[in-house]
C-alpha cells in the first residue's frame, strides 16, 4: 500500500515524502506566523522594521522551538532578502567567507540584500564572533543570530553592541492548537487531502504533550495519521488512545549548561531556605525530570546543609552526605527516595510516608510539564545582566530574603502562579518531623 497515492493510483496534493508536516507548514510571512505577538503583533517593533524595510543586524534568543529560525526566514520573505544558514556547529570562517564572497557579489550585481543566519551562535568562539563584525559595519550582510544560552555569557560585546536582542518565549498551547488546525486543513501543504477526524481530546494530548515544540505535536500528527489504517468509509479517525501512542513522552524544556539550569537550581535553593517543603520538592523534580545529574543536586545539598542550615542543625550534613551515599548504592528510581528525604529535611531544618511525596510531583510535572520560574525566583545574576544591558527592571530584587525576617521566615509566593496553591508533602505526625513541621506552624502562625 502507498500510502501517498489514491485509490486511482495518484500522488495525493500535499504529500512530500522529503518533508515532514512541520517543515511543509513553516510560515512563509508573517500572517503565518504563529506566538511571540509582543514582537511581531501589531505595532510592534519587528513588525515595524519589516513594514519599514530598516532591518538591522539581529539575535534571538529563546529556548528550542520558540520560532527562532521561522521568524528570520519570514523577515527575508517579507523585505525580499537572499537567505543563507550557517550552523556554527558544523560551519566555521571558510564557509562565512564563501556567504560574504557572495552577497557582495549579489549587492552589486542586483542590489538584492542578503540575511545570514547563523544557528546556534554561541557556538562560536570569540575569533568566529569577531571575524562577524567588519560584514556588518559594511553592510554586506544582515545577521540573524540564534542561540538559546543567554547572549550575555554567550556572546562577545562587539557583537552585541552592533545587533538589536530579541527574546523569544516558548510558544503556548493556544499557539500549537492553532497550528494543528491549520495543518488539518491546509490541502496543500498539510493533511487536508486526508479525511481526518481528530477528537477534541487527542488534540489536546498533543498540543499538551508538544511541551511548547510544534514541530514535536505536527511530526506526531503526521505519524498517527499515516499510519492508522482507514475506516470503511476510508476516514482516519484519531482518538486519545491513538494520540498516547504516537505522542507518550512530554516534552520538558531544560537546559543543563544554559539559564534555566541556574534559574531552576536557584529556584530549589530559595524554596528550601524559605522552608517551603512544596515547592523545593517541585523544583528538583524539575530538574531530574529535564535530566540534571543527581550528583549535581546533591552538591547543591551539601552547601546549602552548611550555609543555610549551619549550626542550627550540624547534624545535615550527616543527613546529606549518608543520603547521597545510599543514593549512589541503589540508584534511580529507588534513590528517588533519599533525594526526597534531603530535601524534606533541609526544607524543614531550623534556620512519615512523607518521601512518596515526590512520585506525586514527578505526577503533575509528566502530566503537565514544568511550570515558569516566578520573576522573584530567577537567578540573580542572569536576570541582573539582562536588565543593566536592555534598561528593564531586575525582577529578582522583588524576592523577600527570608533571613531578614523574624523566625528567618517570610510569607512569599514559590512555586509557578498556576500550581501556587498546590500541596503534595504530608508531614508525619511522630519523631523529629512532627516537631519540625509544629515548628514551621507556629512560624507561619497557624492555629491548632
């Protein structure tokens, strides 16, 4: 069976075996374009460079998926620009002589502009970096750069002073829903030639599921549909079961070498120190959840045992390193549980089941995937960095100290806004922990 021609035995319209759904339904402008509205909505200022032909040297940055490389290819769409792609992965000087030789030659010969975009500019190193500049102090080319660390560390200040910085958010699910729609529809370029039913709520696994990535929901999409096999009316019908099949893994957005790396890391520091069980049992899974290295954690464990704990309870670093140590002889999903303990501990250190309570954090994060870092959680650094450079308010300076404040305690918000009232640890009612958690009430000011 082919499964790409009729029943009479013709290709079907749309159909491009080379390509999948995600590739053939790339917006080609930006009425296409899907999600980062504050940047190319109406009135706003990419949409505004565009409508104006005064495009700049630029740089994205965002996490995977957010429209990086879409959003340049249409920007050389709309203003008529030759477009050319180095990966600095793979691509070094030679092959950024070879694009310059050419657009120079293309400038002078049509007068045709020419976008270069470079994916992945972190990559290169400072000499790759700099070889950029004298291109675009001559205006041979126009840069689009696209990297998903923060272009502050990543990036050298030569390059940034001559580009404009853009930063892009991870689409939401409206924004995938909207783009399924639109690939069940379009004959041409998605599965419209297809008589395809998709429930109401397969499309909703899989816009949820996608984690933020299109390509991750339309590529599944595609799957399922080729290959369920037809109805008697030779409809293809898609229903949940079908959608858990192609689609069984939520994306989680995470970075070990990048930002949220150290937003999330901080995130779990300050949730312990501000003695919220909750949301430093949350943050952590979050981070195993994306792949961080328990050994990492447990690290964090340990400074934090002697600088937010100290001589209040010494016995916590016996507690984490005897935890670490049981973790390294059994390891996962068993050691689940001495993460959970650290944790718990620390969270509940002065400054029984309860250990379960992790498997149903690891729950809402697989159902759900990892909510933002509230601004006030946000690693400082970073946060500082971007805010001197674009002239913005550093929403770190919004977090409450908690050492500043009576019973090193204060009332503030740790977990995402939609999970803020959400509680998975129960605390045992016997032994150290029942004392600790009254402690903890009596601070918070709860009656009996």
């Amino acid at each position: 069976m082919d499964l790409f021609k009729d029943d009479d035995g013709d290709t079907l319209k749309g159909s491009n075996i080379n390509q999948p759904l995600a590739t053939r339904m790339r917006p080609e402008n930006l009425d296409e374009f899907v999600g980062q509205e504050d940047l190319v909505g109406e009135g706003k200022m990419i949409r505004r460079m565009i409508e104006s032909g005064m495009i700049g040297s630029l740089i994205f940055y965002g996490p995977p998926s957010s429209g990086k490389t879409t959003l340049a290819h249409v920007i050389s769409k709309e203003i008529d620009a030759r477009f050319e792609i180095i990966n600095a992965v793979l691509d070094g000087i030679k092959e950024l002589r070879r694009v310059v030789s050419k657009a120079d030659h293309e400038r002078k010969a049509t007068g045709k502009r020419t976008i270069l975009f470079v994916d992945e500019i972190h990559r290169w190193n400072k000499a790759q970096q700099d070889a950029l500049l004298p291109h675009l102090e001559s205006g041979v080319i126009i840069l689009v750069g696209a990297t998903t660390e923060n272009p502050f560390y990543s990036l050298v200040n030569p390059l940034l002073s001559r580009c404009q910085l853009f930063e892009l958010k991870p689409l939401t699910k409206p924004d995938i829903v909207t783009m399924i729609d639109r690939s069940l529809s379009d004959e041409e370029k998605g599965l419209g030639y297809l008589d395809l039913d998709l429930t109401q709520e397969a499309k909703e696994h899989f816009a949820e599921y996608a984690g933020g990535d299109v390509r991750n929901a339309l590529n599944a999409i595609e799957m399922a549909a080729l290959t369920t096999p037809k109805n008697q009316d030779g409809s293809v019908v898609i229903d949940i079961n079908i959608a858990r099949e192609s689609i069984q893994k939520r994306n989680v957005r995470y970075d070990k070498t990048g930002d949220e790396h150290y937003h999330y890391a901080s995130a779990l520091i300050k949730s312990m120190r501000g003695s919220d069980v909750d949301a430093s049992l949350y943050w952590m899974n979050a981070m195993l959840e994306a792949g961080e290295d328990p050994n990492f954690i447990f690290r964090r464990f340990l400074i934090f045992a002697s600088e937010d704990v100290g001589m209040a309870d010494p016995y916590a670093i016996t507690v984490v390193n005897s935890t670490h140590e049981s973790f390294l002889k059994t390891g996962m999903p068993e050691g689940l549980y001495f993460l959970s303990h650290c944790a718990i501990f620390l969270a509940l250190s002065v400054k029984s089941n309860s250990a379960k309570a992790i498997f149903e954090v690891n729950k809402t994060i697989r159902n759900k995937g990892a909510g933002q870092v509230p601004p006030h959680l946000r690693d400082k650094t970073a946060n500082k960095k971007s805010s001197v450079y674009l002239g913005t308010e550093n929403a770190s300076e919004n977090y409450k100290y908690p050492h500043q404040y009576e019973n090193h305690w204060v009332e503030q918000q740790y977990l995402p806004d939609e999970l803020k009232d959400q509680k998975w640890y129960e605390p045992g009612e016997s032994g150290r922990e029942a004392k600790l958690w009254q402690r903890l009430r009596n601070i918070r000011g709860e009656k009996l």
